[in-house]
C-alpha cells in the first residue's frame, strides 16, 4: 500500500497535493476534501473538470494542502504527474518535447526546475517517480524527432536531453565517493568521448522512462554509459575507427576483449566504483540469447540496467555508423534492433519486456508526420 495511502468507510484513498495540479486542464480523475472529524469525503471536483486558478486560490486560502483521490484512480494520477498527453501543447508545428517544454510542465506543477524536483522533500517517492518518468519519456521525444541523423542534428538533440540529464545525474551523484574519481578515469580513455557521453544521456533517458528514478540507478548507470568503453583505451585508435562489420578475425578478438579489459582498470581504481558500475563494462556486449561476449551470459542473469546499457550502446553505434558505416536515424536505429529480435530463432539482444516498452514509447512520442512516413515504411517493406 502507499504511503500516502487513507482508508476508510471500506476504501481506500490517495492524497493528491494542490501545489501539484495545474490549471485549465482537465483532470482525469475526482477529487475530494477529507473531513476527519466524522470520517467523510465530500467530492469537490469531478472527473474532466477544468480546475482554475481561482478554484486553486480559495482552498489554498482556506489552508487545504492536500485533496483525495480513490486508489482506482491512482494510475491517471501518475498519468498526469508524468505531464500533458502527447501533442496537446503543440504550437504552429514546433517540435512535441524541449528542455523548455519539460520545465514549463513541472512549473505548472509548482516545481520550478530539475533540482527542486529531486531534491523536494514534499513529494511522495511515487509522486517524484511518475514525474521522473514522465520527463525520460518526453527526452525518448527529443530524440525520436530527429528526422535525418545527420551528425548535426543528432548533436542538438543529443545536447537539448544532455542539458537536462546532467542536472538529474549531478544531483544523483553528489552522494558517491565514485564521483571524485571519475575525472581520474577520464585521463585512461583516449576513445570517443563523444560516443560516450551519447550512450550515458540515452541510457540515462531510457532509465528515467522506464521507471528507474532511484539515485543510485541514475548515478552508475550514467557512469556506466561514460566508462563502458574503457578497455578502449588499451587498444589501436585505427581498429576502432573501422566500422565493425569489417573487421577480420585477429581485429574481432582484440575487440571482444575491451569488456574485461575495461573491467580490470576498474579494479586497479578501488573501492569507490560500484559492483553495479563494473558489471555494467564487463557486460555491456552480453546478448539475452546467450549468443554475446565475452562470457556468453544469457537471459535474466543480465540485469535490466545492463540491458538499457546496451541498447544505448547500440543506438548510437547504428546512428553514428560506427557498425557499418552507415548513419541512421533513432527509429531506424530500433527498427534495426527491432527486426534482430527473433525469439523464434533464439536472436535476443535484450528481454522483449525491456525492449518492447521503449520501442512503443519510441513510436508514440514522434512526431506525427514522421510517425506517418514511419508506419507507410514499415508497410512497404512487409509486402516485399
């Protein structure tokens, strides 16, 4: 049960802030004013109302902090802390999902940035999670709007979720030791910073959408996603510049060896990087099938942050070309991986229950028109 939660009168409610509704917009649920004297709920607001600011004004006045709501409702409730439905701020064909956009819908629930949301000791862990949740799935749009995945374009989207990705990872980080010695493992890599710092935002993105807001799951899996790739550092500069298909036995060898290589520069750090952090390098290549490297782990025993891990990992590797040298767009990156999902034929990157909920929430939050030439592709290609 919640924390929040009241019951009484053979039901159960949840309380439902009022610095957290917005106003002029419908709400999805009813709410109502607790009497405690003599136990009853008195409905204040119905279901699809429009709440007004004066509405918010005199029961603010009256000392009202909290309304209830019925537990049934609770899922609507964390419906609309995650934000307003998709395209219901679109303007004059400006993109669905912005830094700016993200922070505006906080501030209409009171919240006036990504710091005052982490660190706000009003809100319930369920309440702060939904709204976490909620801005991953809005950067997943960021990124699902890029059109072309020209380099340039990639870098604006990527710099627009990094510039709210590095607010939540700063504050997820502030209470481990691992942080103070990050700049230290820096200095060993020598690879594609860019590469991962890409693979860090998107992992971090797809954690939030997911539902892992908790800080030590923000903060190593943002670590993660920078140093997965440390055992590049032991490794020639012109074998990991050539698109991976291309690489002959001997080039495939040295390669399949970076996870441990990466794993043991950790352990030569000490104690501040985390078992979580070094299983993440050592398995960031692990497929669900059984069928990746270097240990050939398979199923369940890959843990679900390593998975988004990996996905991140190959996003971008298909995005930038760095697979076959051909660049691709975010949803042709997941198509891609998409189509390589072959529980059939025993082909899994990653569990479909990871996989699946970010593919959809891939789709439903691109633009409309890219969303339209997407699904007409798709049609083509299956009557080929």
């Amino acid at each position: 049960m919640s924390e929040e939660a009241i019951v009484f009168q053979n039901r159960t409610y949840f309380k439902v802030k009022l610095d957290l509704l917005r106003v002029e917009t419908p709400i999805p649920f009813p709410l109502f004013i607790h009497f405690v004297v003599n136990e009853r709920a008195v409905l204040r607001f119905k279901e699809s109302q429009v709440l007004t600011e004066v509405n918010i004004t005199k029961y603010r006045g009256m000392g009202l902090e909290h309304f209830i709501c019925p537990e049934e409702f609770r899922e609507q409730w964390e419906a609309y802390l995650r934000g307003p439905e998709f395209n219901e701020n679109k303007r004059d064909g400006a993109p669905d999902y912005s830094k700016d956009q993200i922070l505006a819908d906080l501030s209409a629930h009171g919240i006036e940035s990504i710091a005052d949301l982490l660190e706000n000791q009003k809100l319930s862990k369920e309440e702060k999670k939904a709204m976490l949740t909620g801005i991953g799935v809005k950067m997943v749009g960021i990124l699902a709007s890029i059109t072309d995945g020209s380099a340039e374009e990639r870098k604006e989207a990527f710099n627009e979720c990094k510039a709210i990705t590095d607010d939540i990872v700063k504050i997820a980080m502030q209470s481990h030791e691992m942080r103070s010695v990050y700049e230290d493992l820096l200095m060993l890599y020598e690879g594609d910073i860019e590469h991962s710092t890409a693979v860090s935002t998107i992992a971090v993105i797809f954690s939030l959408a997911l539902g892992f807001v908790e800080n030590d799951d923000l903060a190593e899996i943002s670590m993660a996603g920078l140093l997965h790739d440390l055992g590049h550092s032991q490794m020639d500069i012109e074998m990991l510049q050539t698109p991976y298909d291309s690489h002959g036995e001997a080039e495939s060898a040295e390669f399949f060896s970076h996870p441990e290589i990466g794993a043991d520069l950790l352990d030569a750090i000490g104690e501040e990087i985390t078992p979580t952090i070094k299983m993440a390098i050592l398995q960031h290549h692990e497929h669900f099938d059984g069928n990746g490297f270097p240990h050939k782990l398979q199923g369940h025993v890959i843990d679900e942050r390593v998975q988004i891990l990996s996905i991140a990992d190959k996003i971008d590797d298909l995005m930038s070309g760095r697979i076959n040298g051909s660049q691709t767009t975010p949803i042709g990156a997941v198509e891609i991986l998409r189509k390589q999902m072959r529980p059939d034929l025993n082909k899994m990157l990653v569990s479909p229950d990871v996989f699946e909920p970010l593919y959809q929430t891939i789709l439903n939050t691109m633009p409309e028109e890219l969303r339209d030439q997407h699904n007409q592709e798709l049609k083509r290609g299956s009557t080929k």
